[in-house]
C-alpha cells in the first residue's frame, strides 16, 4: 500500500510510525490545493484532516482506494464523487471528547472568572499596590445553580452535561429549533435560550445550524448571559456576536472556532477589543492524549479495511 499523509502538522509531533506497517508512507506538513494531485497520484490510502478532496481531484486519482478523514467531521471530501469513483471514506469520532469537555469548562472558568483580567492586573503590578491581601475588580460567577443550556446533545454533549452536573448546575437540553416536537427531557430552543445563564454549542455545523445564533437567536438570552462555541464557527454568526457583547445584550462569549480558519485578520471577533470575549485558536480538541487516540484510531481504521472490514465508514 502507497499511503500518504497530507497535513502532518495536524497532528502535533505524535509519532507517525503506526502508520508504517501498512506499506509506504509519506507525510507531508501542509499539501496546498495546487499539489494534492500530484502528492496523491499513486497513494492507495490518503490521509487528511482539513486538506479538500473535491470531485476535481479525486477524478485524477485512479488509484485511490480509501480516504481516512483525520478528524469527525467529512465536509473536506466529496462523498458523492467519492462513493461514485468507489473511494472507501472513514472517519473518527469519540477521540477528542474528554479534552473539548476539559476546553470547555476551562473557557467557561475563565469567563465566569474573568481570570484573564485578574492575570493581567497580576502582570500590570496592581497586586502589589492592593490595600488588602486580594483584589476584586472584577466579577467572579459560580456555575454552580446556574441555568446551563447545552446545544447539541450527541457525545460531546453528554459529557458536557454529566460535568456541569458536578458543579452542581441546572443542565437543560435544548430541542433542535423549528422542531413541531419537543422530546422527552428536551425543551424548546427559544425557551432554552430565554431561561440560559450559560450557553454551550456541541453541535455539528450544517445546513440546519448555520448562522444559529444570530441577531434573533442571541436576542433571546439575558444580559447576564454567556456563551461557550467549541463546535465550528459558522454555527455563531460573528458580526451579531460582537453586536451583542457592544450592546451588553449578552454578558460574555468565549469562542474556539471561526468561520473561516485559520483566522483572518478582517474577523469581527479579531477586532473585538472587549474583555468579555475570550478567544482560542481552535485547540480543544488538541490535548496530547486526543492527539495520540485520533492517530490509534485511523490505524484501525487502515488496519480494518487492509483486512476486509468495515469500521467508521461515513455513507
């Protein structure tokens, strides 16, 4: 088997040599789209994590027999072209949770907080000239009684849900919206939003949740309300989020993900030069442990399909 990686840099400086055992393999850090042809003329096998595989290019790839998306989500590949050019295409999931759970609440702890601004006192030196042992500038919120929405109840949701239940939150599961049913232990998107102290996305990003909250959706929420999104960015729209944290329409936002990655210097939230807005690069699901599951799993994902098996197939 010809096996090639084409973004080796998503994987941090994990070892790569499980990858070996099934033939020749050749990683590349990044693959721009003008060389993804040429890089995966002979491949059997392609891995990739962001890098596209369109219908133009997988039409020029003959050999091409299995596709391993280094990640859960396939919006990279053309699955049409693929199934019709008879590609297998496999993905992972499950890797990433307890380390996006563990982002989560580190965003939510530093918002609720304000942490961040209590560091940078620290750094500014304003500690050292306090009148008592401690400062309080800043608003410090327990997420213990809380009203704590989460959006999107599938794995990662659950976990989400089972912490915030530790800390002794109020966990509210939001129905999908415009849905004409309500199901059992759900509660209707808006009134969710209406009742949220604290709000978390966990969702996919897809036609249905594109642009999900918007002007509309975050006018629902409280003032003291705050919102976590370490899902996909196009799930926020970024313009009525910045909106909304001006206005004090909400209290506060912390965002992993934008809509266009890697960030681009024009974003909104870039611009943003509020402190109720936290801002990370897209690295909840990058712990070392995560890292070192997601490279097991494409393994056995290899290994099932060298063996006539079928394990993570994405129809």
């Amino acid at each position: 088997m010809n096996i090639v990686l084409l973004d080796a840099k998503t994987l941090a400086d994990t070892s790569l040599s499980p990858f070996q055992q099934f033939g020749q393999f050749t990683a590349y850090d990044n693959t721009p789209p003008a060389l993804v042809v040429a890089r995966c003329q002979h491949a059997d096998i392609v891995i990739t994590n962001k890098v596209r595989l369109d219908a133009k290019e997988l039409a020029q790839l003959p050999n091409l027999k299995l596709i391993c998306v280094a990640a859960t989500g396939t919006n990279n590949i053309d699955l049409n072209a693929a199934k019709a050019q008879g590609v297998t295409v496999t993905n992972v999931a499950g890797y990433s949770t307890a380390s996006v759970v563990q982002h989560t609440f580190t965003l939510l702890g530093n918002l609720l907080g304000n942490v961040h601004q209590y560091i940078k006192d620290c750094e500014q030196g304003l500690w050292q000239q306090s009148d008592m042992f401690c400062r309080l500038d800043h608003p410090i919120t327990e997420i213990a009684g809380k009203c704590f929405v989460i959006v999107g109840y599938g794995t990662l949701g659950k976990a989400v849900a089972k912490v915030a239940s530790a800390f002794g939150a109020q966990v509210i599961i939001a129905e999908h919206q415009h849905s004409k049913t309500i199901r059992p232990g759900r509660t209707a998107f808006e009134s969710a939003l209406q009742q949220a102290d604290i709000v978390t996305i966990h969702c996919p990003l897809n036609d249905k949740t594109k642009d999900l909250f918007e002007h509309s959706t975050l006018a629902l929420l409280k003032p003291s309300a705050v919102l976590i999104n370490t899902a996909r960015g196009g799930i926020v729209n970024e313009k009525a989020l910045v909106n909304a944290l001006e206005q004090g329409q909400i209290a506060g936002a912390a965002v992993d993900v934008l809509s266009n990655e890697p960030a681009q210097s024009n974003n909104p939230l870039l611009n943003y030069k509020g402190n109720n807005l936290l801002l990370t690069p897209h690295i909840a699901w990058a712990s070392k442990e995560s890292i070192e599951r997601l490279v097991q799993n494409l393994t056995q994902n290899i290994k099932s399909y060298v063996q006539g098996h079928t394990q993570n197939i994405v129809e």
